[in-house]
C-alpha cells in the first residue's frame, strides 16, 4: 500500500515569502495525501496553487481530489481560486462537510470568489465540484476510512485523521487545545509540567504513523496569544507524547518566526519528547516534504 503525504503550505495566518522563511515555507496551509492513488487534500491555503500547478502537469490525465477543510478562515481557503484544476472540465473536486445536508462550505469558496474580493466568478469554474458530508463525522472514501473531530478556535475547526491498511494519518491545525488542559492553570505557572490533554483528543490521535498539528506559539509567548485559536508547540508535544504517536510535525508557523525561530522551537519540542522517554520523533512542517507512511 502507497500512503504519502506531501506539505504544500505550512505558514499560518497569512503568506510570508522572504529569505527568512524560505526553509520552511511561506505559504498557508495545504497538505495532500495520496494514498494507493487516491488524492485527498487537507484545506486550501496558497499552497494549494502550487499542488494545483503540479497536477496540471500530468499531461491532461483528469484529477480527481477529496478536500477537507479545517474551517473557512482566510488563510485556509485563499488559494483556492488560483487552483488550476478547478477551472477544468476534467476535474472532479469533492467537498466534504463535517454537518450532514449542508452547503457552508461550498459558500463560503463561493464567497470569496464574488466580484467585490476576486475577478472571476465560482459560476466560471469548469469542474464538477460535488458535496459530500461525514455522517455522524465518518465515511469511508475509496477504502480509506475518514473521521473528524471538533476542536477548539474561533468559529470552530475540525481535525481529520485518515486511515487505511494500518497507517494513520491526523491532521489537527488550527486547535487552542491549550484552552482545554485538565492542568491549564498549573501549565502556565510551570510550562515544565506535563500537561493534562483530554481524553477525547488523545483517543482521536491515539496511535497515529504521523500527527501534523499547529504548534504556532512558544511557552512564552503564549500567554499574551490566550484565545486566539492556536496551541503551544509544548503542548501539541506532550499530547502526541500521551498518545503513542510515531512521529509529529509541528505546523501552522507564525508569520513572524523566521526559519531559525522555527529551528528552536523544534529543538526544545524533541527535547521535551526525549525527557519523557518517548520515541515520538518531533520536526516542524516544510514546504516541499514528502513522507511515506
């Protein structure tokens, strides 16, 4: 069986190009999956222009992708106009919604596309673009079994974990999970502590091949970031600790860390990882990775 992973945008909050971030990538969030040939891609931030541009390559072989969104905040969605495939006939793009009979997010595509954000109407797109939901937040596409999850940031977000011939993949950006630690206060008096992760996630994630995860802020930082949607590095750590998962990738970088920031945030990660006596292997999201499971 063939489950790969590639990073087509790792950046949170808005695309930051520039010598800085060029190792780990500027653009926002988009990951593909390709599993025994069936392309599923988690959310469309810039990056999904690049795997758009990439698969039109294939010599006109038509694509056919499964997308999953974290939610419908900018920075997620906004490479979707500048998806080539989309304005092909040959393409057949499936949009799943977590909530069963609803259109929110083919809404919202079709929002942004209006004549007063963008000039080329969603009506112009030439792909099928077809609904499909997660009845009771599961399916099974094409003999890979998906689940969601309901995490915790402004307006809501949802992970996704994937899994088919024994692999797991989870995909869980955009989750203050900070903001639901049994031990929250403890944790930010004593950042050293383990911290207490709710069940429900740790069983979500359980035993997972790899966790990609936002892990946007410090320890330090964190405090002045409370309730704004994003986790501690640390914690996401200590979560994937709990969980037995294999290996974690921290994502969803800040726009203002640069590449050497990133590089210290990874170190202390691993480090944590290591003083629990955990194998889990810890590395931050790059554009242009590709993993096989």
């Amino acid at each position: 069986m063939d489950f790969l992973v590639r990073f087509w945008g790792t950046r949170g909050s808005i695309p930051t190009p520039g010598h800085a971030t060029k190792r780990f990538g500027g653009n926002t969030s988009c990951v593909e999956l390709l599993i025994d040939g069936v392309l599923m891609i988690c959310d469309g931030g810039s990056g999904l222009r690049e795997l758009g541009l990439r698969l039109t390559e294939q010599k006109g072989a038509p694509v056919e992708a499964h997308m999953f969104f974290s939610h419908m905040h900018w920075d997620h969605i906004q490479g979707f106009p500048f998806f080539v495939p989309a304005y092909s006939e040959k393409t057949r793009l499936h949009v799943y919604e977590v909530a069963k009979d609803r259109q929110h997010i083919k809404d919202m595509l079709h929002g942004q596309m209006s004549s007063d954000y963008f000039p080329v109407r969603f009506s112009d797109l030439g792909a099928q673009i077809l609904s499909g939901n997660l009845t009771h937040g599961t399916a099974c596409i094409d003999g890979v079994t998906v689940k969601s999850f309901e995490q915790h940031h402004p307006g809501r977000s949802y992970a996704y974990s994937f899994e088919k011939g024994g692999k797991k993949f989870v995909y869980a950006t955009d989750n203050e999970i900070d903001l639901t630690l049994q031990n929250r206060e403890a944790s930010l008096l004593d950042p050293a502590i383990p911290r207490q992760v709710p069940d429900a996630f740790l069983e979500f994630i359980s035993n997972a091949d790899l966790l990609v995860a936002d892990g946007q802020y410090t320890d330090e930082e964190y405090p002045q970031k409370s309730g704004w949607g994003h986790a501690r590095a640390n914690t996401v750590v200590d979560a994937a600790v709990a969980a037995n998962v294999k290996q974690c990738a921290i994502y969803h970088h800040d726009p203002m860390h640069s590449d050497s920031v990133v590089d210290s945030i990874i170190t202390r990660a691993q480090k944590r990882a290591n003083a629990r006596g955990s194998s889990t292997t810890v590395f931050g999201a790059r554009e242009g990775m590709t993993l096989k499971l």
